[in-house]
C-alpha cells in the first residue's frame, strides 16, 4: 500500500510514465524520422533493417572465407548452421530438412537479433514485441507448411486431417474439426502470439521496474528515505534483465523449432 | 470510490481474469518438465529428444497463458 502512494506522488511530480488518450495515438507517425509516400519510418523501421543488414551480414562475413582454421567469427558462424541444420533441420523434418535449412536459418537468426535488441544497452526495444513482425514471419512458415502439404499430398493432405485415421471411427468427425480448426486457424496465431507476448511481457517489466527504479532515485530530494526503494526495483530488474536473455535466445529456438515441427507434419503427415 | 464506475473494475477484472488463465499452464509446464527431467536422468541417452520434445511441450502449453496476457490488453 505505502508503495502504492508512493506511486502516485511520483507520477504527479514527474509525469515520466503516461498512457496515451487513444489507443490511434499509437499509430500516427508523431515519432516518424521522415516518410516515404504516406509510410513513415521510425525507429522501429530502422531497428528491422538494422536486424536484417547484421544477420545477412554476419553469416556473410563469417562464412566468407571457409577456412580449414576457423577464426572467432567463423566459429560463431558454423556452429550458429551446425546447430540449426542438425538440432532442428535434420533431427525434426528428418533427411529433407537441409531444403529448408535457408528458411529456418535466416528466420532464426533474425528473430534472435530482433530480441537480443530488447537487452542491448541503448537499444533496449526488442523489435518482434510488434505484432506486425512475428505475425509475418508466423504467416510465412504457414504458407510454406502448406503449400508443402498440398504438394506432397495432394487433396490428401486435408482429407487425413480431417478423416484422422488413427481415431476410433465415432470420434473422428469430432477430432477431425478440432484438428482442422488448430492446423488451418490456429497454428499461426499461436506462433506469432507466443514470440510477441514473451517479448512485451518483457520488455513491459524491464521498463517498469527500471524506469521506476531511477524515477525513485532521482526523485531522492522530494520523498527523501523512501528513493530506497527505487534501488531495491532497480536491483530486481537487473535479474530479471539477465533472464530476458535467457528468454530472447529460447523464444527464437522456439518458434524455429515450432516451424520446423510444422513443416515436418506436411511432410510426413502420417506420424 | 467505486460508485458506477465499472472502467475501475475493469483493469481489475483483467487482472483476475489473466491470473485465472495461468494457473493451468503452470501446472501443465511443471509436468511436462518433470517427466521431461525424470525421462532424461532414466535414459541419458535419449537426452537430446527428451529435451526437444519437452521444449515442444512448454510451448503447446504456454500459449495458453499468453493468449491470457495478451487479452488482458484487449480488454
């Protein structure tokens, strides 16, 4: 309760922390660096490039040379392959992963750049807690599972998610719908909505209990003793700013893993 | 302080609504991590599948909890 009117006094004394009147507010370009016919660019349009340019760049200039004596950066860059090639391309989608090794990738790396950015000092936005980034990148891996899954399967391929053949006969029109309603409807939804919860979720605690960690302290002259407190948040926010980087690298294995999974099931629907 | 004033209760009732919406995903995680655990320390060897499939299983598991959070900022 105390630290609730403590709250309170802060918020009117600096006005650091406010809610926007709309919720349209957010989507005026107020904070646009300049735009481009009607399409602005801010500082998240930036970050996106930025993320993309150091994935191509980092797999460029770490694989360039290929040498026999791999360097610090060619280390990074063959086991960053390594890992996705054998621990999801090969041992999930199974002999046929190294087709999709390109997509899997690119799609781990930048994900991984694009929430390494939420613990980078002076960065500090991780760039898949917008919605439109993990939702794209949701809806790419759903069109490729199925188009895939027509491809293998022909019209066969719906026709055994909704007619499962593994189901006692009674239950499968029932077992049929819930799967059709979770491959087709929920599938991408779940996928971008786990990356970009995980991350707000984040991003949202680190802001708060920072921000009002050094809102407390700076605050000293006004609540005197009580600024105490604001080193107490701010020392909870540093751990929690540890396991956001535990978080950044686990939600990108994640979701590359979830993809993999899901093109191993138009691939080989029968398991 | 709350006389027809329902917008104060609303932030509220999100609130509960989202506490509601994890504790199956918490039970549901500590499960899956469990046997996941208790399937790794039986067969070392299989330690690389238990693991994947384990991480599979906390992610089916979570969205549930996530799909809370994310309506509480709907609602």
């Amino acid at each position: 309760m105390d630290g609730l009117i403590l709250a309170s006094e802060c918020d009117v004394a600096n006005e650091v922390i406010c809610a926007p009147a709309n919720v349209n507010e957010l989507f005026f370009n107020s904070h646009a660096w300049f735009t481009v016919g009607g399409l602005a660019f801010t500082r998240t349009s930036f970050l996106i490039f930025l993320a993309a340019a150091l994935s191509v760049g980092f797999l460029f200039f770490s694989l360039r040379k290929g040498s026999l004596v791999p360097g610090r950066l060619q280390t990074m860059g063959e086991g960053v392959v390594g890992f996705v090639r054998d621990d999801l391309g090969r041992s999930i989608i199974g002999p046929e992963g190294d087709r999709y090794l390109p997509y899997l990738l690119s799609l781990f790396i930048f994900i991984l750049i694009g929430n390494l950015f939420e613990v980078t000092p002076l960065v500090n936005f991780p760039i898949t807690s917008r919605m439109a980034i993990p939702l794209f990148l949701s809806l790419v891996t759903y069109v490729i599972f199925v188009v895939v899954g027509f491809k293998k399967n022909g019209f066969r391929y719906v026709f055994d998610i909704a007619w499962p053949k593994s189901v006692p006969v009674a239950l499968r029109p029932l077992v049929g719908l819930i799967e059709l309603v979770s491959t087709f409807a929920l599938r991408p939804i779940t996928l971008a909505v786990r990356l970009f919860a995980n991350l707000v979720a984040g991003h949202l605690m680190l802001t708060l209990l920072l921000g009002s960690g050094v809102i407390f302290v700076a605050a000293i002259g006004d609540i005197g003793a009580k600024a105490g407190l604001g080193v107490i948040w701010f020392a909870v926010g540093m751990g929690i700013f540890v396991f956001e980087i535990v978080v950044a690298i686990l939600q990108a294995y994640i979701f590359v893993l979830l993809s993999a999974v899901y093109i191993q099931s138009s691939v080989h629907p029968e398991h | 302080m709350l006389e027809g004033n329902i917008e104060v209760l609303k932030g509220a009732i999100a609130l509960v609504g989202y506490g509601l919406a994890a504790i199956g995903p918490g039970i549901g995680i500590g499960i899956v991590v469990g046997n996941a655990i208790s399937a790794m320390v039986r067969q070392p060897e299989m330690q690389g599948v238990a693991r994947t499939n384990m991480f599979l299983g906390i992610a089916f598991t979570e969205a549930l909890a996530l799909i809370g959070f994310v309506l509480f900022f709907i609602a």
